[in-house]
C-alpha cells in the first residue's frame, strides 16, 4: 500500500514512461513531456494531467484487518486515476496537426504496449508497495473532453485518457484490540426448583 503520495508517483511514472518511449522520436527532449494542466503547457509538447479520480468497487473489503497483535487497521482506498494527454505542438502551422498526430500515435502505442506499468518507473511510496499499476487508454465520452476545454479560453488540442488503476492509499486509522487472555468455565450443580 502507498502513501498520500501515490497519485503524484502514478502521474509521474506514466511521464517517465512516455519519456523513455517518445525521445528521441517524435519528441526531441523528456523534460518536453511533464506533468502539468494542459491549459498552462509553456514549453511542454506534451502534458500529463490528472482530471480525475474514481474509488474502485471494494467488493467487500471495506472496514479493518489486523495490523499487529494489538492493533486493527482500516483497509486502504483504492484507486483509478484518469489522466489527460494532450499534444502541444511547436511546429509551424502547416506541420502542427501531423506533429500532434504523432506524438499521440507514440503515447498510444507506449500505454498499449506496457499494459502493467513496468517496476523501474515507479518511485517512493509506491515502488516500496509492490503493487501493480495498469494502464489502458479510455474512449472518452466527446462530451466529457469538450467540458475540460470549454471550460478555459483555449482551443481544444488533441488528447487522449490514459486511467491508471491498482492505486492504494494506506489508511492511518487503527483501533487497538484486546485479545482473550483468561477464560473461566464454572461448573455447578444444576439449581433445584
């Protein structure tokens, strides 16, 4: 299970990926892809945002397990993050749209292609975890892609949705328990009536 920190480690594992996969083609440098708001890319060609979080179907799991002899432990919440891709350009405006192309060809082709986040991108809490990320890219509702730029004053700039599950955040709520240490039986006559 990961620390409060997972979510960033999540999105920063997806961008180490799409480093590796997409320099030094179709993207000259890795610090050109980073995690950031699409609305705010600066210098970036490509940008990996988190828009949403959706808690995944505990089945069951909710409440504690044993954490030590003593101690309960709430079970951790898990995750699915969705994290918006978006291709920014800086060629020249007759080239734009087919350098967008291919960026968005190459970061569709490096999610499908590792579709359990490979262990060497993982950092801090959540390589300690052990745990496995999946990656698969979602067909966005068009409505719901429309809303994430409709709601700024800029243009609508190709994106994909990469979701991101396996994403534990341990809990810190616990609970002592007390453990039966004395039993006592008492046998005695049956009372008379």
């Amino acid at each position: 299970m990961a620390d409060y920190t997972a979510l960033y480690e999540a999105g920063n594992a997806l961008v180490e990926l799409l480093r590796e996969q997409l320099t030094p083609e179709p993207i000259s440098k890795g610090e050109l892809i980073s995690l950031c708001s699409p609305h705010e890319s600066e210098n970036n060609q490509l940008t990996v945002w988190l828009f949403h979080i959706e808690e995944e179907a505990q089945s069951g799991l909710g409440g504690y397990y044993v954490h030590s002899r003593d101690m309960e432990k709430a079970r951790p919440t898990a995750l699915t993050a969705s994290f918006l891709i978006t291709a920014h350009s800086k060629a020249p405006v007759q080239m734009r749209q087919a350098d967008q192309y291919r960026m968005m060809g190459a970061a569709i082709q490096a999610v499908k292609d590792m579709p359990v986040m490979d262990k060497r991108f993982l950092s801090g809490s959540l390589a300690l975890s052990g745990e496995e990320l999946h990656l698969y890219v979602e067909r966005p509702n068009f409505d719901q892609l429309i809303k994430i730029w409709n709601n700024t004053s800029s243009a609508y700039k190709l994106s994909i949705v990469v979701k991101v599950s396996g994403i534990s955040i341990e809990s810190k709520r616990t609970r002592r328990i007390r453990r039966v240490t004395d039993v006592t039986i008492e046998t005695g006559k049956p009372q008379q009536g």
